[in-house]
C-alpha cells in the first residue's frame, strides 16, 4: 500500500475540489447566482472532499 503524506493529500483534495466548484460556480455566477453564495457552495464542496479524504484512507 502506498503511504502518502498526509498534508500534501489534503491540500490535493483541497485544490481539485476548488477547482472543480470553482468552475461549476464562475458558470453559476455568469447565469446571476450571488457571488457570495457561489463562494459558499465553493468552500461546502472543500469540506466534503477533505473529509471523504480523511475516511478514504
């Protein structure tokens, strides 16, 4: 089994999900949705993918 540096998989999960929201969200704000509430969905879609990571292991 691979062991993988908790830290630097975290911050993976961080970015991927960042980005990922990141773009769902600039489309969701180009259609009128709320800058404020597309940057919450941003850091709920974060979350998740850190703590899916955390139990993934």
């Amino acid at each position: 089994m691979n062991k993988h540096d908790n830290n630097s998989t975290r911050l993976e999960s961080a970015l991927f999900a960042t980005i990922g929201a990141g773009i769902v969200t600039s489309f969701a704000i180009g259609q009128g949705q709320p800058p404020l509430e597309a940057l919450a969905i941003t850091l709920i879609a974060v979350g998740f993918a850190l703590v899916c990571q955390k139990w993934a292991v």
